[in-house]
C-alpha cells in the first residue's frame, strides 16, 4: 500500500507564517510536520509516498529530496501556483499512487494513531480515521454504526485528516479543483464507506496558536520560519 500526504494547501488561517514558509514545514518539536508524518509512516510499513505541492512546495522537494533519509521513497505531484482542493488533489495524483487502495493523510495534522496499511472491506471505496469534535467544529462531520460511515445520525464525530481511499472512489472525476467531502458522502449513503473512532491525541494545526499550543505541549516553540 503507497501513501500520499497532502501539503499543496496555501495555508491562509496561518499567516503570516505561510507567506514565506510552506504549510507542511512549520515546526512541531523542533521538526517539519511533515517529516513527522515520513518517520511514522516508515515505521508503520510504508515505502512509497507521494507529496503534492503547490504553494512553495519546491522547498517541500528540496527539504525531502528522494526519501531516502527517512527510509522511503518520495514521489511528488506538482499542481503548479493553485492548490487543486484535496479531491483534485488526489485524483491528479492516482497515476502515482496506482490501482491499489491507498492512505491519505493532511500534511497539517498531528495525530498519534499508528500509521499502517489496512485491507479496506470487499466493496468499500473509503475508511476514515473520526475523532472527537474540536471546538472548532462542534457539530462532527460523520456519525459511525457498527463501523459503517453515515451522513446523519446522534453522537457525530470529526474526520481526521486520515483516510484510506480505492481508486475507484473517483471513477466520476474529471480533472480540476474539487473538494473530497462530496465524495465520501456519496460513498457513505450507498453503505461503501467504513470508519473507527480515534479516541487518542489529535490536533487540526489550521492556526498560528494551535501550533504555538501543540509546541507548548511539547516543551518548545517553533523556529521562526526563514524568510526566502
């Protein structure tokens, strides 16, 4: 099973320090978030990844190179000035990531789930990692039962950033800008879609003081991004 990290976004909700630094390379603990994600990727077995990029992304490329320091191997999907949204996004990248399933993960997340390759069940195009709702999204995006993705339902739950996707989940697409939500959706009310309820660590660094608050947490703040 290959991986793919999303790190395109432009990161609007965390300037300034995105004007000059890529989302995906602020600091947590001393380290890229990104690199974060590499080293527990490699870890949980992966060996391929693929990176998309836009927004800066060429210091994405000329920090991680080839992988091969964190023991994989790294692919990039360019997509040029504008970010394609996280459909867009992945369906660029499906000749890079094959006919398999595969793991998708947001590049600005920190989430301590362990990341390892799942079989998705006969006939399902997607399962997500839910957690409990921030307070930045009070109302869930999913509820779960019996392990089955839904649209509606009592005790909802925030998606992660972390989901396990079959190609033919986008079998529909065409190429340009859409957002993944509507798909899973769709999955979900014909029952294709499954899900499980991380109850551990988790944060959505969507802003500069979600990121100082996960560096505090951690014993340090972050080096001030280099202005290039």
């Amino acid at each position: 099973m290959r991986a793919m990290i999303l790190a395109a976004g432009r990161g609007e909700r965390m300037r300034p320090l995105t004007d000059h630094t890529p989302k995906a390379l602020l600091e947590v603990a001393g380290r890229p978030l990104i690199e974060h994600h590499l080293y527990r990727l490699a870890q949980g077995g992966f060996e391929e990844v693929v990176i998309n990029l836009a927004h800066l992304g060429g210091q994405i490329r000329e920090r991680l190179g080839s992988g091969e320091a964190y023991g994989l191997s790294i692919r990039y999907s360019d997509e040029g000035y504008s970010a394609l949204e996280t459909g867009g996004g992945l369906f660029r990248a499906l000749p890079l990531l094959g006919r398999a399933p595969f793991l998708a993960l947001n590049a600005d997340i920190w989430c301590e789930r362990p990341l390892r390759p799942i079989e998705l069940r006969a006939g399902d195009l997607a399962h997500l990692i839910l957690v409990d709702n921030p307070a930045h999204n009070p109302e869930g995006d999913f509820a779960l039962t019996g392990g089955r993705l839904r649209n509606q339902g009592q005790d909802r739950l925030t998606f992660s950033g972390i989901g396990y996707y079959h190609p033919q989940l986008f079998c529909t697409c065409t190429p340009g800008r859409f957002p993944l939500a509507p798909l899973l959706r769709a999955a979900a009310q014909r029952d294709r879609a499954g899900g499980e309820h991380y109850a551990g660590t988790w944060s959505d660094i969507g802003t500069p003081q979600r990121l100082e608050a996960l560096n505090r947490q951690h014993g340090r703040l972050p080096h001030p991004p280099q202005v290039r």
